[in-house]
C-alpha cells in the first residue's frame, strides 16, 4: 500500500483475506511510522527521553490516543485478527514502523528517501541550517537496506522456519507484532542561543 495512513484500503484488504476460500492463516505486514511515539506535549526542539521497547510497552504503544499519527490504521491492523473466525480466512499481522528512512532505493519505484532531501531543499534554499526550539532534537533513523531485511526477516519466519513465535506475528494471544526499525539516533545539541 502507498500511503500509510489510508484507513479505507487497509480495511479493504483485510476485508479481502477474510473472504478468501482459503482457511490457511494469510499474513500481513504493515508500514506505519514511528511518528506515532511523538508527545504532542514535549516542546519542538526538546528531548523526550521516552524508549519504547516493541514487546515490553506494546500494552502502552497500542493504547495511545487516536490523535496520534498513524493511530487509527494501525488500530485496523491490531483489530484485524478480531474478524477471525472458522469460516473466514484467518489473518495474522505484524506492523513496521520506521522513523527517518534513509538511503538510495533499488527497486523500480522511487529511489529517494523523503525527509533528508527535503531537509537539504530547505538548507540549500534558506542558505542556512535551522533548529527547532532549544535545537535538543533526537530521532532514529533506518538505512532502507536494513528495513528491507525486516520485512525480509517476517516473511522467512512464514515460508521458510514455520515457527512463528508470540510477539512475532499476532495469535490468539497477542495482537500483533510491532517493530520500531531503527539502526542508529541522529541528535542536534545545537542551542538557539
């Protein structure tokens, strides 16, 4: 799916699983964003020193307010197993949700990441770097490289290991399988002053 955030489609679709003839369990792996971890109330240009762990905070992360960014598709996600039943196609879903993409893209779609070039636009065009506040920014970021083996990764544990384990992909007893993808922090102490 192109956009994160299309609630519709991502319904469509699950929708869709459900309905297919086949009762083997279908898998679904969404793209959302780690956006979704920003406080609206820690100040632009200030540290939150909050850590979210994928497995130890998911009860927290999969409860924060529907304001937040990316909350409500990833509520269809979380809420997907919910329409399993045995006379409907069984579906088990993980999400990913990166932060800051970075890196040249190989396949036949687009080859740039989005945030860093439109930084360098706004640099380039303002001839100048800007901070944020108190300029305390902090945020990771992913190589698209390794967010490609992250979903390389869940889709092993299907074909090949058939081993899914808890907290990997959803069951009976756990929703879903959330990852933050990250591979490093950028962080700016720059002061305003």
């Amino acid at each position: 799916m192109a956009s994160a955030d299309n609630e519709l489609g991502l319904r469509t679709i699950i929708e869709g699983i459900h309905q297919c003839e086949k009762k083997n369990h279908a898998y679904l792996i969404h793209t959302s964003s780690a956006a979704l971890l920003v406080d609206p109330d820690v100040s632009l240009g200030e540290f939150d020193l909050a850590i979210y762990d994928d497995i130890r905070d998911f009860d927290y992360i999969t409860n924060l307010p529907d304001t937040r960014p990316y909350r409500l598709t990833d509520a269809v996600v979380l809420e997907a197993p919910a329409g399993n039943t045995e006379d409907r196609r069984r579906v088990r879903t993980a999400i990913i949700a990166p932060a800051t993409v970075y890196g040249p893209g190989k396949g036949p779609g687009n080859k740039r990441s989005y945030q860093i070039p439109m930084y360098a636009r706004i640099v380039l065009k303002n001839k100048q770097a800007f901070t944020l506040g108190e300029g305390k920014n902090y945020w990771t970021h992913v190589h698209v490289d390794n967010l490609a083996r992250a979903y390389l990764l869940l889709v092993e544990k299907v074909f090949r290991y058939k081993e899914v384990q808890d907290g990997e992909w959803n069951d009976e007893n756990y929703t879903a399988g959330y990852y933050f993808a990250n591979d490093g922090e950028h962080v700016s102490l720059l002061s305003s002053s």
